[in-house]
C-alpha cells in the first residue's frame, strides 16, 4: 500500500521542489520512453535526484505514473477510498465527478499525452491496465459486491477513456465545453449501470 | 450523397483491382499525412491510378476514409439506414453490433491507426467529428425524433470510440475477448440511454 505523503525522515530543505521536480522528469520520461523504457533511475537522473527519492515521495513507480502522468493528485488506494465514501447508488456520479475535477484542471493535456504514448508503447496499456482494472474500477466493483468483478471494471475503462479521448483530445462539441453536472447526469448513470446494474443477455 | 457502388461508365477491366489499390494507398496516407495532408491527388498517385478514379470508386474523399481507416463496408447514408431498420428500442444493440462486427473482422488495426493518426494530426479529429457527429450519431439521434441531438452525439461517441479503445488499443481483458452478445448485453442500453433516455440533471 503505497502513500501520497511521504514519511518525514528528518527535516529536508527544498523536499517540495524535489517531488515537483520528479513529477516533470516524470511526464517526460513516460511520454517519451513508454511505462518499461522509464526506470525509476532514468526518472530520478533527469530531475537530478538520487534514485530513492522516487520511494521516498511517491512510494512506488505506479503511484509516480498516476500522479505524473494521469495528473491524479492522490494515489489509487486515496482515490477508491474517496469513490466509496457516500451513497452506493451514488459511485458513479462521483467517479464522473472526480476524473472530470482533475482533468479539466489541467486542460486534458496530459490525457492526451498519456493516448498518444499508449498507441506508441505496450507498457503503458500495461500500466493503464493495472490502474483502471486493478486498482480503482475492479475494487469498486468488488466493495459494490457485485459479480462479473472483470467485465464491469473493463466495461467503466470504455466509459472513462471514452469520455476523455471525446473531451480532451477529438474535442467533439458540445461534449468538450459543457458544465460537470450536465456531464454527471449523462455519463453517471451508465456508469453507475456498469458497476451495480444487470448486464445479462 | 455518396453511394458505394459506383455509376458504370462503360466496361472496366481491372476495376476491382484500382478499388482495392486506392483503399491500400488511403490506409498508409491518411494515417502518414492525417486528413487534410492526405489530398486525393497523392492517394491517387500513390495507388498510381487517376484522381478522378477516386470519384469514381468511393464519391468523396470522406467515404473514402471511412471505408479505408474506419473499413466500414458501406458509406455513412447507408450505414444509418441499416441502424434505422428496426424497433428504436434496439438502436443501441444493432450499433454494438454493427461496429463489433466490422472491427472484430479486421481485429482492429485499423482502429489503432486511426487513434495514432488521431493523437498527431488535427485534420483526424475534424473527420472524425464529421463522420461520427454529423453523420452517424446525430442523424440517428435526429431521426428518433429526440432533444439535444448533438449532446446525445457525442455522448455515443464516448461510448464506441471508448470501447474500440480498450478492445483493440488497450486490449484489457475480459473485454478484448468477451463475444458480441454479452458486448451488446452490457453496453447497448447504455448507448440507447445516450440516444433516448433522460440525461437531465
């Protein structure tokens, strides 16, 4: 279980400028070497900081590619912790709410980056793979109860992504501009359907 | 409107053959040079036929995209047609359906192409709005008779585009490997929700 905040070994100066640091070293390594090609060293070389720094702040390089990358500002353990903290009928007007939050804050750029890195290097569909299915979409669907765990966290990706690729990269109108509550009320509930609803033939 | 089968202007020799080199040329251009860098001249050029075979075989250049990268085996006017035909309740299943069954054919390369072309060239996302906004999903959405046709447009959009993503690019299992049925079961009545239902806040 990794952590968002670090565990403070002593008193460090400009500990903040390292993390920011790793963050943009982060981005571009990712962007330009895929999720295998950026070694925790590499990362750690470009920001100009000793390689356990990257343990220190971030916990692992799944937590480095969440926040770098998928700008998320909390780790996946923080964030299926938020998702869950309400009604269950509920989950998935705040999924919508909460991906929306941290990508309109950021103008979807690095959404865009993070598609056009998975088209170009396997690993990153890896690392997507184990973020969506693993470690935010399947243990909703797992708290929620539900069966068909798999399905219902690979059929939430399609809505998620789908909506990102629409908002943030084709930039389809009106879907690219509208407020986050006509987004919720549209998206939320096929997303609720998805977790809790019935999707048997 | 543009028809898939050409006019015949007198017997061609070999006319099946100039189709199948300009669809092969089209591939490789537009996802090169993106939609507007890919000029009718050069694919003609490249398939080493005459620009005006173009008209000829495929009546624009958007029909010509379709069939090449989407490889939809018809021209927009009659693929909304085909998902017209039948009770409007089942719109979303026969557009899983649809789309699954041309994608799944050609295991969805052209589908990755198309997100790669995407994410590097502006001209893509234009053509993309065209096809899937103006001339699909809005006219279907027009056609049940319903508000808010260019919201409910892209909304569907999220949903395929999202779909081909983690089927064909992401490749996230179950999903890249679960039969069209269950496909349709788990995400029809979500587009038919995009389509028809109630999306207010």
């Amino acid at each position: 279980m990794t952590n968002t905040e670090p565990k403070r070994r002593g008193r460090r100066a400009g500990g903040a400028d390292t993390k920011t640091a790793l963050l943009d070293a982060a981005r571009e390594v990712f962007v330009e070497r895929g999720y295998e090609g950026a070694t925790v060293r590499s990362i750690a070389a470009k920001a100009g900081v000793d390689a356990a720094m990257v343990n220190h702040w971030f916990g692992s390089k799944e937590n480095l590619f969440a926040q770098a990358v998928l700008e998320l500002p909390f780790d996946p353990v923080v964030l299926v912790a938020r998702l869950l903290d309400g009604p269950p009928e509920e989950t998935g007007d705040r999924i919508v709410r909460t991906f929306i939050a941290v990508w309109d804050a950021t103008g979807g750029g690095p959404f865009a980056a993070l598609v056009r890195s998975v088209t170009s290097h396997e690993g990153v569909a890896t690392v997507l793979r184990e973020f969506f299915l693993h470690n935010v979409f399947g243990k909703l669907a797992e708290h929620l109860g539900e069966d068909a765990v798999d399905l219902r966290a690979t059929l939430c990706a399609t809505q998620i992504i789908g909506m990102g690729m629409v908002r943030y990269v084709l930039r389809f109108e009106p879907l690219a501009s509208v407020d986050v509550d006509t987004l919720a009320a549209a998206v939320a509930p096929n997303l609720q359907r998805y977790l809790t609803g019935d999707l048997t033939p």
